[in-house]
C-alpha cells in the first residue's frame, strides 16, 4: 500500500460514535469510494464506503451506522476535497442514501481524460499508466450486503482508495502545468451537481418517440412518468414494471383497454399493473410535451462528421480526450443550434469556443 509513513492503519467504523470521532480527524483531502449492490432495486443499496485520509482508511458500515450527520457536513463542506474514481454512480448512491450532493469533488478519471485521449480509463490502468502500481480487481461482483466482509473484500476496498491521493498529486500539478485546470473545474462543477432524473422527461429517452404526434407523445410522457414513480416506489428495476418497448406501443392507441394489457404484457404484470397503465393512459396532460427533434438529414449527418473531424484534430494537438470536444450527442445538438439559432450551442461557448469557434462557424455556414 501507497501510504507516507509505509505503514497503513485500517479502521472499521460501525456505530454513530465511531463515525463521528472518525469524521473529525479527516484531513482537509480525503480519497472516497463506494461499494453497492444494484442487481433487483431501482436504487443502488449501500454495502460499504471507504475513506482515506493520510495513513489510515476507513471503512464505513451503512449495515450498522444510522446518524450519518458528521459524514453529510463534511461532504458538503467547501473546504474539504474528495477524491474519487468514476464518480458518477457513487453520486448518484450518495445523494439517494444520505440526501446530500458532495461539493468540491475531484475525480481522477475525469482528470486524465483532459490530460491523455483517454476518456473513461478505469482505475486500476489509471494506476498502472501514472504511478506504476498493479492492483486485481477481482471482488467487483461481490455481495457487499453480506457481513461479515471477506479479507479479500477488505483488501479490495482498501486498495480502491489507499492510492488516490497519489493520484490527486501528480494530476493537479499536471492540469496546472497544461493550463487546463480552469477547464476541469469548471467541466467537474457540471459533472457533480447530481439531480434525480425528473419522471416527467424520462418519455425523451426512447429512441422512436420522435415518431409519435402531440397526442400520443402526450400519452407516452405521462405512461413514462407512471412507471418511472412506480419503479422508484417499489424499488425494482423498471424492466420488472413495463418495458419501455410496451409503454410505447401503448401510447399509439387511442383508447387502450384491458384486452390490449393481456395481450401484450405477461399475465403476472398485466394483472399488477393494468390499472395503473390504464388510468395513466386515460388521464389527461396538463401541458403537451415539447416535439422531440427528428434525426438529422443526410446534410447535416456529414456536417458532424467534419465538426468531429475538426474536434478529434484539436484533441490530438492538445493532448486531450476527443469526448471531451466532440461527443456525437453534443455535436448533433450543435447542428441543430445553429439551424435555429445561427450561433454555437451553448455546450461550445466558454472554453470550447476558443479552441473550435473559428473552424466550428466555417463548417456550419457552409464554407
């Protein structure tokens, strides 16, 4: 283990008493991780988290502690630095646990891709490619609801953390030195401000609902939110209500009726859930649901191809990801910006504009 004094001390915090004298010798930066079980639950259900502060980790029982106070305040106190891997669904486990959202995070994988090409390189290359250390990550799928905790998956949690202060070092001096710490702030700001999706717009994320007219892109948007808000109440996957494949075919009926139900869903589900479809498909929308765009034309399909070009050229040269200059999502978005708009996305003002605006305006006028 990667620790100042070559000597790491692990501790186990189980009770409100522990978590509290533990929380108050933390240093001002500290590494953080979690470990979650997701395999039947909408929400991820809490196994573990591990802290490192200086030479000592902790490990932090979710099974056992219930006032979890001392551990919110410091996670949301602006003076105090978390360093995480991958933060997103450890957010997202945080905010749903404990109701807080972490503020002044730093996440080491976000790091590099402003640093390298890479994007999403996990930890243990992270590890192996900036301080030469070899870790197995072998406990990945483990039951971390079960206790007590194998060695094995003691010395898993512990190495997920013990290294990422290292790691913190050498990459915020390199953001310094390539003057792009400005820009990670600014783009981990973003990254953290974690929100629950709203029921509402989960209807925006199937692929053909583009097809449907105001009517039924109505219907589907409140059939959408009924098994978002069903899924989160009963805590199960929302394949284990209504696939979203189902919800779609539904909402191109004008009057969907039992019959219908039966026919499509298996039985078990139609008779748990028809009446729920039926009063979600029969209520009325306050408000119609704004059209969704329609895939792009040919023309504009090539115009991304030579913005990519462009984006992938400007990632090479300043040694950063590409998916930080030119995901497909945000080019396309772009495109469609400038049709209505005649001026870059939001997404490509700010520091994206200096290094694309020129190059990006030429391609979009048609030069």
């Amino acid at each position: 283990m990667l620790c100042k004094d070559g000597e790491l001390s692990i501790n186990r915090v189980e009770s409100d008493q522990a978590l509290a004298d533990a929380v108050s010798s933390w240093q001002p930066r500290i590494g953080l991780d979690t470990e979650f079980m997701r395999t039947s639950t909408f929400y991820p259900l809490p196994g573990l988290y591990q802290i490192a502060s200086g030479d000592r980790v902790y490990l932090l029982d979710p099974l056992s502690i219930t006032d979890w106070t001392p551990f919110i305040a410091y996670l949301e106190d602006p003076a105090t630095t978390k360093i995480m891997h991958a933060c997103l669904e450890d957010l997202e486990l945080i905010n749903h646990h404990l109701n807080v959202v972490p503020i002044n995070v730093f996440d080491t994988q976000f790091a590099q891709a402003f640093l390298s090409q890479d994007y999403s390189l996990s930890y243990a290359a992270l590890l192996q490619k900036r301080i030469e250390v070899f870790i197995n990550k072998h406990e990945t799928r483990s039951d971390w609801l079960q206790r007590p905790l194998t060695d094995q998956q003691i010395n898993y949690a512990v190495e997920d953390v013990v290294y990422l202060e290292a790691l913190y070092s050498g990459l915020s001096s390199d953001l310094l030195a390539a003057n792009k710490q400005a820009w990670f702030e600014r783009e981990m700001t973003a990254r953290c401000a974690y929100r629950p999706g709203d029921p509402q717009y989960y209807y925006r994320n199937l692929k053909k609902a583009w097809q449907l007219d105001s009517h039924q892109l109505a219907t589907l948007q409140r059939l959408c939110a009924w098994r978002e808000e069903t899924a989160r109440r009963e805590n199960v996957p929302r394949n284990r209500v209504v696939w979203d494949d189902h919800l779609y075919e539904f909402s191109t009926k004008d009057d969907l009726n039992q019959d219908h139900v039966f026919m499509l869903l298996p039985r078990g589900v139609a008779r748990k859930y028809c009446d729920g479809l039926l009063g979600a498909h029969q209520s009325s929308s306050t408000q119609q649901p704004q059209a969704l765009a329609r895939p792009l034309t040919s023309k504009q399909g090539a115009t991304v191809k030579a913005l990519r070009s462009i984006g992938v050229d400007v990632a090479q040269r300043i040694e950063m990801a590409p998916e930080l200059i030119c995901r497909k999502k945000d080019l396309e978005e772009c495109v469609r910006y400038f049709g209505a708009q005649k001026t870059l996305s939001p997404h490509y003002q700010g520091w994206r504009a200096d290094l694309v605006q020129t190059d990006f305006l030429q391609v979009l006028n048609g030069s």
